[in-house]
C-alpha cells in the first residue's frame, strides 16, 4: 500500500507544478485556482494518513447504494 501512497503522492506533486507553471507564465495567482486548492488539500490529507496524523476508516463514508447499482449478477 506504501508504494501505491507515494505514486498518488508524487502525481498530485506533478500536477501541482504543472498547475502552478502555467499560471506562472500567464502572469495568474494560482491561489485563485480552485483545480490547485483542492489537489493541495488532497495531498495535504494523504500525508496525514501516511504521518499516521488521520485513520484511514475516517477518511471514507458509506454511501447508500441507489437502485440499479447494485452491480451485476453472475450465474453459470
């Protein structure tokens, strides 16, 4: 599971610079970027889970299943 964390880790990394570049050579405030806030708080969260700061059971909600997604059925 460690290996999966440092690749998401890694790619929100990516996309932040990517992010931050383009609105650099635009002459924008990325602060202004919703798409960068929330990948930042993203980050910010998985590290905590990584630091051991957060549960990982507090980080998912049970969502009620709406009719039809139930998934398929399989029968031989």
């Amino acid at each position: 599971m460690n290996s999966a964390l440092d690749k998401l880790d890694h790619a929100f990394g990516e996309v932040l610079v990517i992010l931050e570049q383009e609105a650099s050579s635009q002459g924008r405030d990325i602060r202004g970027n919703s798409l960068f806030s929330k990948l930042r708080g993203w980050k910010d969260e998985l590290e905590k889970i990584r630091l051991g700061e957060k549960g990982l059971s507090d980080t998912f909600e049970r969502v009620p299943l709406k009719e039809g997604q139930e998934g398929g059925l399989f029968t031989d």
